[in-house]
C-alpha cells in the first residue's frame, strides 16, 4: 500500500498527475523552524523514493522520533523540466547561503525557463500605462525607424489590419493614438540593433497613410540595461502578448501563433502541464474549447518537431509588396516601357487569368507595333494550404488552359514564385 514515514503523516500535498510525467518537483518543510529542502526525482511520489541530501542536519532533523515535516510536491514534467524549475526556486531564495534551507548547492540547468511573471508584468504595464518601469514613450520619426524588426505573428503583415489603421489615421489626421515598442541596442538570434518587437502594423500604416509617413510615432523605446538578461524566448512571448486577444483594433494574436510559442516551449523541455504553457493559454483569455483547440495545434507541431520561425510574406503590402510593384512598374508594357512584358503579382488563392487574357488580346489589336509577347506573372502563397493546393491541383490545369489560348497569338507564359516565407526577424 502506498505509504509515507511517520514524520509526515498527514501533512502532505501530492497532487494527481494527469499526464504520468517521468519526474516531479518537491519541497519539504520542517513544520518545527520552517526551514526547507527542495529536490527533484525521476519517478513517482509514492515509489519509496525521499530525498538525496547530504545535508546531516536535515538528516538528523528527519529522523527526531517527534519530527514534523509537510511534503508537498509542487510540480511534475519532464525531468530536464522540473530541474529547471528546481534550479529556479533555489536560485530565487540563494538556498545554498540561506539558513533557512537545507540545500547545499542551487542546483544548475541547461534548460532556461521563460519568467512568465516578469513577461506579464512588463505586458501589463505597457498595456496599462504605454510606459515600463519609468521609461515613457517619446516621438520617433517614421523615416527614421530601424528595420530590425521581430513579427511573431505566422504573417508577417495582414494587410485588412494595416488598411484598417491607416484609415483610421487618415480619419484623425495624427499617429498620436498609435505606439511601437523598441528594444535599444538588442542582440535578437545573432543579430544586433534597435529591435522593433511590436507596432510593425502601425508603421506600415503610417506609411501608407496620406500624411502619416512624414510624421512621429509614439515610441516606447526601452534601453540595453533594462533588457540585456531577457531571453530571446521572453522576447518572442513578450511581443506575441502585448497584443492580447481583447485588444481593439489591435490585430489579435491567433491560435496558431499562440500554439507555436508553446510548442516552442515544449521543444526546450517544458511539459505540456507547464505552469508556463498554462500562463499562456490564460493570459489570453481563451475558453476551455479554445484552449483545446491551441492544445492540439501546439501538440501537432511538437509532434512534427519542426518549430516554425518564418513568416508567410504578403506581397500585396509591406516592403515585399513594394518591391514588387516597383518592378512591376519597370517592366510592364502597359505602364509605358517597351518591354513586350505585360507583368503582374498574384496570390495563388486569389489568381484570374481572365483579366489579362483579355488586356493582352486587346493590346496587340490595339498596337500592332508594340506587341505584348511574354506574360510574365510573379505568384505568392497566403499559407502552406494555399500552397499545397496550388501545385496539387490547380497549377497544371492553368498552365495547360493559358498556353493553349495564348500560343495563337504568340504570347509565352513565364511564371515565376517568389519566396513564400522569410525569417521573423527582419533587416533591411
């Protein structure tokens, strides 16, 4: 029968481990002075297992016939897991010179945990005030913006958000509501600069509005000595939750981008019962259908073991869009140049031939000394579904159909796929 020595008798807390995790976290507390010991075990909380001290006056003490110590098992996860979190607590309280623990060492760790209440401290604050631990926005010109810029988000630009601030923007006639967060002088995944972390959207906007490019953006910029021990992770979480899913007109963070942050964490040892990964799912308010539903995703990803850092590019906006359409603008036939190409830039989900069939046709009628000879069309991907099923079922049967109705007027198709994600981290 599963039993406990006699100087713990009822004084214990062992919670039911749902997921048979192969370790657990626990403390003891000697209820005579409060002084403490916490370890870690591969196993389970019932297995005859106690403690691996050295420590002879813990020994001494648990073994006084008249000894009361509680037991409280305070976490379970994998081992690497509850090592990290064991390394944390001793850290936390210096166990090894404090009198009050038993310890002797702090234990150590490969595995570094995010701190999820420093991330949602610093979150509150800027979602609160638009200020952090004194520090004020100040106005920052657009133009002069660093391109060193972290979008967590799977997207790197929705171009319906940025439409919907740049209206708004132009209805106000001022970037004085907006803000973009920077992090001063920041090392980011082997890169350095002033990283942007959140406000891309509103940059975009701005530039795209009909007086905000020339302008000032609130900007909460935030120097080296306040962020240089941040990780990268707690960088990524820290820009995924400052915007949260109630916020307005932020565009909220979906349940794919909140999956990958938490496969993220379970690809570094976090177990998926994490009081992490739990702070997560509730820092953003989700439902228990809702927290299902990103469980499943994250769980689908882990089991991929492929965690995603790249974006899928919109070239309908942003500066890829941009670069585009100024080529676009060099090439085309009907913009003036004579190139003999008529050029355009498609999303796969969003393709008509029609239309340029027919702009082709009618230009060679209409100027039979400047003839339109190559339709040169350049085709990007909103996501892998789109992707997978352009090449698997719609790209052969365009091909055939377009060459058939243009080899008749001597008119060749060149298609060309731009790059369909980049990394998330951007420079110019």
């Amino acid at each position: 029968m599963e039993t406990l020595p006699s100087q713990i008798g009822k004084d214990f807390n062992i919670p039911y481990d749902p997921n048979n995790s192969e370790a657990f976290l626990y403390k003891f507390t000697n209820l005579k002075d409060n002084s403490k010991y916490i370890g870690i075990h591969k196993g389970k909380p019932f297995d005859g297992y106690m403690f691996s001290s050295t420590n002879e006056e813990f020994h001494k003490e648990f073994l006084d016939p008249n000894a009361d110590f509680f037991y409280d098992v305070l976490q379970y996860g994998t081992y690497k897991y509850v090592q990290a979190e064991e390394n944390r607590l001793l850290i936390e309280v210096d166990a090894k010179n404090n009198p009050k623990f038993y310890n002797k060492t702090n234990g150590g760790s490969s595995l570094v945990i995010p701190r999820m209440d420093l991330i949602k401290y610093i979150v509150d604050q800027i979602v609160a005030d638009k200020s952090y631990d004194g520090i004020v926005a100040t106005y920052k010109a657009i133009k002069d913006l660093s391109d060193f810029k972290l979008q967590i988000r799977e997207f790197s630009l929705s171009k319906h958000h940025v439409n919907v601030l740049r209206d708004i923007i132009n209805h106000k006639s001022s970037l004085e509501h907006l803000q973009v967060i920077i992090l001063q002088n920041r090392t980011y995944r082997g890169q350095k600069g002033d990283l942007t972390i959140d406000g891309n959207h509103s940059i975009e906007a701005a530039k795209i509005s009909k007086i905000g490019a020339a302008g000032n953006i609130p900007a909460l910029v935030i120097p080296e000595n306040k962020h240089k021990d941040w990780t990268d992770d707690e960088v990524d979480l820290l820009s995924l939750m400052c915007n949260p899913r109630d916020g307005n007109p932020r565009l909220q963070s979906s349940y794919e981008d909140i999956a990958r942050e938490i496969c993220k964490l379970r690809l570094k040892g976090l177990d998926a019962a994490s009081k992490e990964i739990i702070a997560v799912k509730d820092y953003f308010k989700l439902t228990t259908s809702e927290k299902s539903k990103v469980s499943k995703l994250a769980r689908q990803m882990y089991e991929e073991q492929v965690p995603n850092s790249t974006t899928w590019i919109d070239y309908g906006t942003g500066s890829e869009g941009r670069v585009v359409k100024d080529l676009i603008e060099r090439e085309c036939m009907t913009h003036g140049h004579n190139t003999g190409i008529l050029s355009v830039c498609y999303s796969s989900a969003k393709y008509d031939a029609w239309r340029d069939l027919h702009k082709m046709i009618l230009w060679n009628r209409n100027n039979p000394n400047k003839l339109i000879d190559t339709y040169k069309v350049r085709f990007y991907h909103k996501d892998k579904n789109y992707e997978n099923k352009w090449f698997k079922t719609w790209a052969k049967d365009n091909e055939f159909v377009i060459d058939s109705l243009l080899k008749e007027h001597g008119i060749k198709r060149n298609w060309i796929y731009l790059p369909s994600t980049r990394s998330k981290v951007t420079t110019k």
